[in-house]
C-alpha cells in the first residue's frame, strides 16, 4: 500500500493529536478526583446534619469523637487520624530496619545468584493481594499475638492495630525493599572501592559510605513508604475493627480513614446523604496527607547527588 | 612516647578479627532479614492452602453460586465476575496508557505539557487505591449514571493500572537506541510509521510484561470495588457480551476480592474456610501472571540486545 505524501503527513498529525490527547487524560484524571473530593467535601460542610459551614468545619477539627453515621453526630477527625497513623506508624516499624537489612544485604552482600533468584519473589509479594494479607492478619497473626500476649497476662482484642501493622509493614517491605535497593546501587562504585582501599570492611563501607551517599533517595522511599501504608485499605478494614477512638495502645481495636469509607460503602448510601459526603471528606483529607508525604518523596528525590 | 605505647599494645590481629566477625554477623542478619520476608509469603500461602483446602478441591467451589449455607457456596459469579472486570480494566488500561506512554518518550521531549503529564502521573501512581474507588464512586456511579456496573468497576481498575502501564511503555520504548528510529527516518519514514513498524513491534514485549504485571496488581484490588458498591451476593451471570454487550456493561457484579472480604467478615467459622479458598485461588492467579511477566521479560531480554 503506498499513501501520498500528503495522506502521510494528515497521519503524522493525526496520531500525534490521539497520543497528545491520551497522554493528557491522565491530567483529566487527577482532575476529577480533585473535583469530585472538593465538591462533596464541601457539601459535606454545608450540610445541615453537620451543623452547616462553618460550624461543622471548627468541629472537624475540635471534637474528640467520629459518628457521623449514628443519630448523635459527632464528626471529629482526629479517631480516624489516630488510628490510621498508629498503624502506619507500626508498619514502617517493621518495614524500615527490615527493609533496610533486605535492601543492604541485596545490593552489598548477596552473589549476583541470591539476587536474582530472590528479586522475582519479592516482586511477586507485591502482587499478593491486600485482602489475602488481611485474611492472615486477623485468622493467623492475631490469634499468634493473643496467645504470646495471654503469656504475660496481657489481654489482646481480636480487632486490634497491631496486627495489622505489623502485616503491612511486611506488605510495604519489597516495594521499600526494592526502592532503596535501587538508591544503593547508584551510589557509584569508586566510592565503595575508595573505601575498601583505606582497609575499611564490607559493613564499614555500606554503613560509613554508601549509605550516607543515598539518604536522600532512601527517605524519599521510606516516605512513600510510609504513605502506602497510610492509604491501605483492606487489611485494616478486615483486622483493626470499627470503633474509631483516640488511644495510644495498639491492642485495642481502632479505626483508619480508609476503614471508615469501606465501612460507609459497604452499606447503602443515598446519594447526597450525610454519610456519603463524609467519606468523600475523610477522602479528601486521606488524599491531602499522602500528597504531602509523595511530594516530599519526590522533592528528595530530586536532591539526590549526582556523582 | 605515649602513641608509640599505645601502639606497641595494639593487636592487630584481633582488631581485623573482630572487623571480620561483624562483617559476617551482618551479612547473616540481612540474609535472615531477607529469608524471613520469603518465609512471611510461604506462611501466608501455605495459612490460605490449609484452611481451605476443603474447598479448593472441590469443584463444587467453582461451579456454584453463593449462598447461605458455606458448605454450598461457591465462586462461579466471582471469578466469572472477576474475569469480566479485567477485561474491561485491561481495555482501558491499553487504550488510554499505552499512547499516553508512547507520546510521553516518543514526542514529548522535554516541553512543558510532557513535564507536566510526567508529574502527574507520577503523583497518579501513588494515590491510595480507594481514592480512586471515590472518583468512581462520585464520578461514574453519580454523575455518569453508569451504576455499580462492571463498566464503572472496569474503568476505576484500568485507571488503576495507568501509571504502571504508562511506566512499563515509556521504559521499554527508550531502551530501543536512536539509531533504530535514524534509519527509518533516513530511508524516507514518517514518525508514524517508525512508531508502527518499528518502536511498537520491538517494545511490545515489554509492555506486554508491565501489562500482565498491572494487571496481577488489579486482580486483586478491593478497596476500590467496595466503595463502587460491588454487591457481595450474587446469585446470576451477566449476561454473555456476544448476546447482550450494553446488559453486560450495565450488569451488576461481584468479584474474587469482594467474595473473599465478604467471607471474611462473616463471623461463622465455616465462611472462613471459603475465604481462604477464594484467597487460594487470587493468590494462585497472581501467581500465574507474575511468573508470565517473569518468563516474557526473560525472553525479551534474550531476543534484543542492542
């Protein structure tokens, strides 16, 4: 088939209208999320179970207590913002000095062999899906933890946030894990032989040397990290219980903002209702909290040395 | 004289000893530190394959609907319903991430919409999975009228994949060298035709593997699909796309994950044994797609080496 050179060129600019045009439905995306959490967080503040603007926005952030599904609406975020940060908290816990370790070991220590036989695994963790790790947190780790706690007489509630964070902590580890490994290896090599060449060990020099020359890409990832531990839904949707409260123990059942909304829509919701909008307001502050920790990643990143 | 002293007293030998000891101690911590996290997928694995092993043998599981009884209930409209979802996910996925990729290395340069369009989807990949189920929620299932259907849930996942599937483009494309696209254009090619006849022919590989990798990651998302409103019970199919393809679409739906949750969640013991065999069976599929990525990124690896 042969096209006049006109014809050609009317495809050139075609195609490149299509890509340009598919390439920016990403921004289209991001947009209407932006929309629609602004647009129904702020009929959320309107509305009048709430108490209508403003008086609902100064208890949002005043009010000890969240039961904007109950009769007694009270919308305090600050259970939900406990729970969720507990359990984060827990999380990057286990996954930093484990991540770490994995992460050194991997890119310092372990034969081209050991890496290559077990990278594929740690890829394949990632893919294990959250609910599954849900299922394990409740059936198996937390009646594991209930019996090592009932050794010292300690009383654990079968809905707790340890458990979960602790699961997570191993869910977020192989994308950490992988993150820092990469931050690792782009720390150049004369850098480590420099190192070797003053008689300093393998564990001198990545300690000593090739970590400090990475820090900026291993917090980014420990910050993005930190935020997929924040926006994970199902393991503490089906482990950490549903009673949002304010406390600093860890074997009590809490609540996470991504709890509460698979809470609310796994019910019926009226469009428009109360207690749809809340889940679009709890969204939008879930979404501004890990903007804020991606941005700082990405910030970080972008400091990185070049060597 | 005090250096000297001091010196004369310094045992050498102990000194690298102890640096050797810490050395090893160390590398046996990261290698225990790695084995532990291989174990932790071991033990989640072998939890699921026990508990459900009732279950997962028996074929009953497969063919029938849920149902009240967890002796009777089965998965055929959560895999059938899974299967659907995907398609559609993956539909998107390809229509609106490859080309997005494609224009981002291919012709984007380095102006300010492509910085822009890269900015943002890497902000995109690292908003939390129930976001989007918002975005759908408030967008698809409201505003669009599209309702709790498997063309809402097939939209929020390919969404989803965007990020990893634009990524997976963009890599595999840039490690096909200029000199490549030089000829083509050298032997009188438009740009479109080096993109079809070369650069997509030789990346498809590579998306294909991201490709199967977004979609390993997808299969197994539920946050998203309960805050759509997936129904968890489900006693009838879709109706078949060649029959009925708008019914389809518009056809209420459950999905492996949502099936799992469901049983989860139910304080009857027995349920959970059902849970852990819908898990079996996501965890196997999973499984599955990895080790495809795993093989066709082996091959491609082999067949160009430029």
């Amino acid at each position: 088939m042969t096209l006049s050179l006109g014809t050609k060129k009317a495809i050139d600019v075609g195609i490149y209208i299509f890509l340009m045009f598919m390439g920016a439905v990403s921004i289209l995306v991001t947009a209407a999320i932006i929309w629609v959490l602004l647009v129904d967080t702020i009929n959320f503040f309107t509305h009048p179970d709430g108490g209508g603007f403003p008086s609902s926005l100064i208890r949002f952030f005043t009010e000890r207590e969240w039961t904007p599904t109950f009769y007694d609406k009270k919308i305090g975020i600050w259970p939900l913002i406990n729970g969720t940060f507990m359990i984060a908290g827990i999380s990057v816990l286990v996954a930093i000095p484990l991540g770490l370790a994995v992460a050194i070991y991997l890119s310092e220590y372990a034969s081209w062999k050991v890496r290559e036989s077990v990278k594929p695994w740690l890829d394949f963790l990632e893919a294990v899906p959250t609910v599954v790790y849900g299922y394990f947190a409740l059936l198996f780790i937390t009646p594991f933890l209930q019996k090592f706690f009932s050794l010292f007489g300690i009383e654990m509630e079968g809905m707790n946030a340890l458990s979960p964070g602790i699961v997570i902590g191993v869910m977020i580890l192989p994308f950490m894990a992988s993150m820092v490994e990469d931050s690792l290896k782009g720390v150049p090599q004369y850098l480590r032989e420099a190192s070797y060449s003053l008689g300093a060990s393998k564990l001198r020099t990545a300690l000593f040397v090739v970590l400090p020359a990475a820090k900026s890409g291993i917090l980014s990832a420990y910050l993005l990290g930190f935020s997929r531990a924040i926006g994970e839904t199902m393991v503490v949707a089906v482990a950490a219980g549903m009673y949002p409260q304010i406390t600093a123990n860890p074997l009590e059942p809490v609540q996470t903002i991504t709890g509460y909304i698979v809470q609310v829509a796994l019910g019926d919701l009226p469009f428009n209702s109360f207690e749809y909008l809340s889940i679009f307001a709890v969204g939008m502050v879930l979404f501004i909290i890990t903007l804020i920790f991606n941005s700082i990643a990405v910030y970080l990143k972008s400091k990185t040395v070049g060597y | 004289m005090e250096l000297q002293e001091r010196l004369r007293e310094f045992d050498i030998q102990s000194y690298t000893k102890g640096v050797r000891l810490r050395d090893k101690a160390f590398e046996i911590v990261g290698a225990i530190a790695t084995l532990l996290v291989l174990t932790f997928l071991f033990a989640v694995s072998v939890d699921l394959l026990i508990d459900g092993w009732v279950r997962i043998k028996d074929p009953n599981f497969y063919k029938s609907f849920p149902s009240r009884f967890p002796e009777e209930a089965g998965i055929l409209s959560a895999w059938v319903g899974t299967l659907y979802v995907m398609s559609g996910a993956i539909f998107w996925a390809v229509i609106l991430g490859i080309p997005a990729g494609i224009y981002l290395e291919e012709y984007g340069g380095k102006g300010k919409i492509s910085r822009i369009i890269e900015a943002n989807i890497s902000n995109l990949a690292a908003v939390p999975s129930i976001v989007y189920g918002l975005l759908a929620l408030g967008v698809f299932v409201y505003r669009f009228k599209f309702g709790e259907s498997i063309l809402t849930a097939g939209l929020t996942l390919g969404l989803l994949m965007l990020p990893v599937v634009v990524v997976a483009t963009r890599e595999s494309i840039r490690r096909i060298p200029r000199s490549i696209r030089e000829a083509a254009y050298a032997l009188g090619a438009t740009r479109w035709e080096t993109l079809f006849h070369h650069i997509l022919p030789y990346s498809a590989g590579g998306i294909l593997t991201g490709l199967i990798i977004a979609a390993s990651r997808a299969i197994g998302e539920t946050a998203p699909l309960i805050t759509i409103g997936a129904l968890t019970f489900i006693a009838f199919l879709p109706p078949a796309p060649w029959q009925d393809f708008i019914g389809m679409l518009k056809s209420p739906f459950t999905a492996l994950p949502i099936q799992m949750f469901n049983w989860i969640s139910r304080p009857q013991e027995a349920f959970h044994t059902n849970a852990a065999a819908a898990g079996f069976v996501l965890l196997v599929l999973a499984f599955l797609m990895n080790s495809i990525a795993f093989y066709l990124r082996f091959k491609v690896r082999r067949k160009y080496q430029w």
